[in-house]
C-alpha cells in the first residue's frame, strides 16, 4: 500500500470529515461516476459527520467489468497462494484495528473496545480461509475401467456479498475471505448508514489485491444493491439483513438470471433457562446473549426471548436487572463505554416504537424503556429494557426489535415452552442453560433453530457453521461450508479404453 495510506489515521470525527471519501472500484478510489454524495449523519451527536459518493448502476458496471478481468489471472492461481496473499491481509486488519474500531463508533455508534473484537475476529477469519485453501479440491471416481471420473471446484467470478449496519468492519472484513479464496472478484456493498470501515478496508488493501478484485460500493438508498443483484453478471450473491430485504433479493436476481444466493436473516431467538441453573452464570448468560455490551442488541443473534423456568423467574430477573444497572453507557468511542447508540434515527425510533406497544399489550417493564439519564438529549441512545410477563402472541414476542429490548415469558411444562420458542417464522440461534446434560441436548434438538448455545450464548467460534432455518435465512457461514459455496463443481469424465 502506498505510504501515505499506510500512516493515515481516522481515529477522531474531525479527521473522518476532513478525509476524501470515495467508493474503492476495482482496488483504486474513485468518486461516483454520477458525482452525487449523501450526508453520513452521526448516531452519537446527530450532526454530518461527513460526505460519501452515492454509486448507482455506472458504478456497478465498472465495478464488473474489472472484476471479471482480475478474476480470471486469480482463478489461475493454485488455491494456497491466494491463501497466502489474503492471509496478508489480516495482517495490514491488526496493524489499523484500532482506527478501524474507531469508525465503526463515529459511525454506527458500537462501543469501541468491543469493536476492537470484531476487528479481530475478521482477521481471524482471513486466516482461517487462507487455511482452509486446501478443501477446494476435486474428487476422483474410479469404480469404472474404461473411464476416469472427476471433478474440480471453479469460482464464479464477479460475486457481491451486501451487508448489515450492524457489525461494520466485523462483516467488511469476514466476508471478503472465503470469495476471494475460492477464486473470485468481490464486490461489497456496506450499509449506506455504516460504510466507512468497510471504505477504509478497501484503501488499505488496493495496493496488496490484484488491481480489479475488490470494490467496496456504497450509495445512498436502494437502488446501488438493486443494481447489484440484478447484475447478469453477478451470479453469486450472499446478503446480511431482513428477511424482508432477503426475500426481495431473490426475486430481484430470479428476474434477471439463475443465481446462487446464500441469506443470513433476522431473528427472534429463545433463551431457555430451566430451574437446575447456576443463577450467576445463567443471568450473566442472558445478559450476554441480548449483546447489549458493544452493539445495544442489534445482532440477529440475540437472544430477545427469555423463557425462564417459573421456580426461579423473580430470582433470575433480579439477578439480570442488577447486572444491566452496571453497563456504562455512553461516548462509543470512550475505551470504557459498553454500550453506545442505536445506528440510526430509524432503529431509535422502531425500538422505542416497540417499548410503547409493549406497554399497551399489557407487558409489565422491569427496567428501561428509554433514555439513559446520564447521556444527555443528543445521540440515539436506548436502556438497556426488560419486560416480564409479555404475552406470547403479542408483537414483542414475535417480531424482530432490533434494539435492547428483552422479553421474559415464564414456564413450567418443557414440551409448552419448546412449542413457544418454536411458535415464530424466525430460527436462527438458540441458547439453553441447564445442568442436566441430557435435558439440554433433549431441548436442543427439539429448537428449530441452527446455531444453539448450551451453557453459553452470543458466542461465535471461526470454523464453526453458522446459520439459520426457516425466515432466518439460507445457507452456512464462517466455516468451510462457506468457502465452498462460492464454487461450482465441474465433472469431467475421461474415456481411458475404447
């Protein structure tokens, strides 16, 4: 990368505002081919915190059409060393983690010190990618004589990965990995309300990557992802959302060509708590599986429902409330703040909608329910909120809030509460806390869910698949399954005897 690049800093909202934005095409920085910009507003003091180029479909054409030119020289390469070259690039990820923790708090408003995990656990990521160069290989069928069998794993060349508001850089970083591996150009589309560290990402690697391989696009609204999808030339897709957006996606790319779209959705994940529990770890275990610490619950793998055992329900939830009373909640970008703001005036108000709709089904609020006394009357900031006693067929119990909102149901017969947890249209995650080993796995494979947590929640362990059933989506993330979606598998069958 070029010096200049290399020592640049945006650590602080002065620099991010004084810094030349612009959309990385093809691993060079470039404005719009319109010239438009938007204002990137700051979720903490509510002000412009600087101006991005607003790509559109111009943008996306050059974006193709140099990556369809690199793709071809990268496919050509053995596996490994292009596991190599992006394993470099976890390196250049360390060497800025910092500044680039820093954006995702001007820019998002997720506490800094925890960004910093997200940080590495892309890098994290490269790594395990670059190690995992060696499963794209073929196989070999041999069970006939006069014919060899076998098949090879090919890129598809130009494919896009479009991704949430929520873990900016995390997502920026991850989800380049297993494409650029299998062989292919990436296109990646950020949120228009989180792309400065996924921006950043792009002008720290443009002098490493093949020129043509990486373009980081961003715009203002819907129409730059919908030229995406509805790109011919775009044939692998992969999309972190709603599950509303998810499904447009599909008939979006359905219009155009036959395409290969993996979904990572939303969520309305159970936490099942039974009465055998150590009650410390078990309240420490929903505090954490809500993700109020670092991204104020806007993770679809929080655990937003908590299905607690009616022998140990008031214990539990005092236990929980004590702990929320001691998240420091403030300035995302002081080191010691655990909990910043909610990434948009959209996100406040839905979540603060919610609460209000809460109140009026009849829930009764242990805690929270709006802003923090100690943050002032600037900035999208939320309490952490709990309702008791929320009745199961009401909005709040079903539907995705986004925000630091957790609801408790109380139960005594396993087999209601598994109908419950298993009653929304969601099923990605799921966390069951009991000490009764064969309870848990019992209850376990009952969740219609697929990613569960015993014992523990929120966690995320490079390797392991990670993805949903039913509305929360398609597909298998953060592991092999992942590195060899992004290949087509060829046959090639070859007569060896007349």
């Amino acid at each position: 990368m070029s010096e200049q690049t290399s020592r640049m800093r945006l650590t602080d909202p002065d620099a991010v505002r004084s810094h030349d934005w612009r959309l990385i095409v093809g691993g060079e920085p470039r404005p719009a081919i319109s010239g438009r910009m938007y204002d990137n507003i700051s979720p903490v003091t509510e002000d412009v915190v600087c101006r991005l180029p607003d790509g559109g479909e111009e943008d996306v054409e050059a974006a193709v059409r140099l990556g369809q030119a690199a793709a071809r020289d990268w496919a050509r390469r053995a596996p490994r060393e292009r596991g190599e070259i992006v394993r470099g690039l976890a390196t250049i990820v360390r060497e800025h983690s910092g500044e680039l923790a820093a954006l995702d708090a001007i820019d998002v408003g997720n506490a800094y010190t925890p960004m910093l995990g997200d940080v590495e656990m892309g890098a994290d990521s490269l790594e395990f990618m670059a190690d995992a160069a060696l499963f794209l290989s073929g196989e070999t069928y041999n069970d006939m004589t006069s014919h060899l069998h076998y098949t090879r794993r090919e890129p598809f060349g130009v494919v896009a990965r479009i991704v949430a508001f929520n873990h900016p850089v995390m997502f920026a970083i991850q989800k380049i990995a297993a494409p650029l591996v299998a062989g292919n150009a990436v296109i990646l589309k950020p949120s228009d309300n989180s792309a400065l560290s996924a921006l950043r990402m792009g002008e720290l690697f443009q002098d490493v990557l093949p020129k043509g391989l990486l373009s980081v696009l961003v715009g203002k609204g819907p129409d730059l992802p919908r030229a995406i999808v509805r790109h011919p030339d775009v044939k692998r897709i992969g999309f972190i959302g709603s599950e509303l957006t998810g499904r447009a996606i599909q008939r979006d790319a359905a219009d155009v060509a036959v395409k290969d779209i993996s979904l990572e959705l939303g969520g309305k994940n159970a936490i099942i708590v039974c009465s055998d529990v150590d009650m410390a770890a078990a309240a420490e275990g929903v505090v954490k599986g809500m993700n109020f610490r670092g991204w104020q619950s806007q993770s679809c793998s929080s655990t937003s429902r908590l299905f607690v055992h009616q022998d140990i329900a008031d214990e539990l939830l005092d236990e929980v409330v004590r702990l929320i009373a001691g998240i420091r909640i403030g300035n995302p970008l002081d080191p010691s703040t655990e909990m910043g703001t909610l990434a948009s005036q959209a996100q406040f108000d839905k979540t603060l909608r919610y609460v209000d709709m809460a109140r009026e089904d009849g829930a009764v609020l242990v805690t929270g329910g709006g802003r923090p006394e100690n943050v002032g009357d600037r900035g999208y900031y939320v309490s952490p909120t709990v309702f008791d006693q929320v009745d199961p067929g009401s909005g709040i119990a079903r539907e995705e809030v986004f925000g630091p909102v957790l609801s408790a149901f109380r139960w005594q017969d396993e087999a209601e509460v598994v109908r419950l947890a298993n009653s929304v249209r969601y099923g990605l995650t799921g966390a069951i806390w009991s000490n009764s080993i064969s309870r848990a796995h019992l209850l376990a494979h009952e969740l219609d869910t697929g990613y569960i947590w015993i014992n523990d929640a929120a966690s995320h362990y490079t390797g392991i698949p990670f993805g949903g059933y039913k509305g929360s989506g398609i597909g298998k993330e953060e592991s092999v399954d992942e590195l060899i979606s992004y290949t087509q598998v060829k046959t090639i069958n070859l007569r060896l005897a007349p």
